[in-house]
C-alpha cells in the first residue's frame, strides 16, 4: 500500500537558517503529493502540493518539488523564523473510489530558536 | 465562517462510557473524514464518506461508528471507551485534492 517516510525529528534550527526536510513515498499510480503544518494546539493547515512530476509547490517561502525519479517531496527553506516552529507533515493522495485518501508521514517536529 | 467545525473540542470522559463526536462543513464538499492523531503526532485515517456513502473503512474496531446524516455532516460515536482511545480526533472533507481539517477534538479517557 500507500507510504510515506520522512525525517524523524525533532530539528532545531536557530532563526535564519537554512530548513530541509526529506521525505519519500511509495505509492502506485501517480498520487499529489502535500506538505501540512501544525501549530501548537491546532489543526492542520496545507502549506504547499504538488499534482504532477517535476511540478514545484511554493507558500510562505517553503518549497518542495516532486521528483518521481526519486519518489521524493523534500520540503525547504532558506530562511526560517521562530513563528516557523511547528510540526511539518508530507501526505500523499490516492483516489479511492469517490474520495481522496491522505496517507501521512510520522511528522518531523520543527523548533526555531533566536 | 468556519469551514469543517467539529465538537467537543475537548472530551474527558470515563473507561466504558459512550460518547460521540460531530462534524459540520459548509464548503458543499463531497467526501468527509475522521482521521486519528495519537500521542506521537501520528495521522491515520478511520473512515470516509461520500455524498453519505461510506467509502473508506479502514482497520477500526466496531466500536467505532461514523453516520452521516447528509453530505454536511459526519459524526462518529465510539461506544465502550478504552484508555487507548485517547487521541485527537480529526474531522476533514474533500473535493478533488482540496482538503481542509477541523480543528480537532482531544478526547481523554481515564
């Protein structure tokens, strides 16, 4: 089936530095592929997806390219902040008869410090 | 205007009580969903419906039971409450790629 692995956190990063978060997935077809971000205490927000191969999910200065040669979604940042501190999550979707089904990865805990 | 509503937010309730969970959209999505969050931080999904219809019924014990009395709305009732029922519940509802989340209800069983 469906799965996605990425990073372990948690990552500590000191404000300005530069953020990378790996994550793979295995799936058939050819699935859209999200980063999520959650904030202490609250829900999931999309930050950025990606449909198709090659193609480059941008938002709020994050990016991550969908690379099928790979089968990889990495999500970056050149410049973090301290309000970036969060918990970063890489879904994927597949088509399941009517409805689309997020597969998550573990969660990589992200802490920005001055 | 609130997107995907769910409430309680918070549940603390005793081992085997019975309680239930409710989830409203008003994004006129067709398909919804109730995700589990455990303590690691890890998502998995339970169920998902579709215009009513439940679609996705993944490995979950039957005393969980989604019903969904039109297309806007998704509860879950979980009878028989377990300590390793504590978790934050997610509802969710799509259409097409576009999803968007509830804002959880952290359920507590003790």
């Amino acid at each position: 089936g469906d799965s996605v692995t990425q990073m372990e956190g948690p990552v500590t990063l000191s404000e300005e530095a530069f953020l990378t978060i790996n994550c793979t997935y295995t799936a058939t077809g050819y699935p859209s592929l999200f980063w999520y971000v959650q904030y202490p205490g609250e829900g999931l927000q999309l930050l950025l997806k990606a449909t198709k191969a090659d193609d480059k999910g941008s938002n709020k200065g994050f990016e991550a390219t969908y690379r099928k040669e790979t089968t990889s979604f990495h999500l970056e940042k050149g410049s973090v902040q301290v309000s970036d501190s969060a918990v970063y999550f890489c879904a994927l979707s597949g088509l399941t008869g009517g409805g689309n089904k997020l597969t998550f990865g573990t969660g990589t805990q992200l802490k920005v410090e001055l | 205007d609130t997107a995907v509503s769910q409430t309680p937010k918070y549940l603390v309730t005793q081992m085997g009580n019975d309680k239930s969970i409710k989830c409203e959209q008003n994004l006129g999505h067709d398909t919804m969903y109730w995700y589990k969050q455990d303590s690691k931080k890890f998502l998995k999904i339970m169920f998902s419906y579709n215009n009513k219809e439940l679609i996705i019924n993944e490995t979950v014990p039957n005393r969980f039971s989604p019903k969904s009395p039109d297309k806007a709305h998704l509860n879950l009732h979980i009878n028989s409450l377990e300590l390793g029922d504590s978790a934050v519940y997610f509802c969710a509802s799509s259409q097409g790629w576009s999803y968007t989340f509830g804002s959880g209800t952290r359920l507590t069983v003790v």
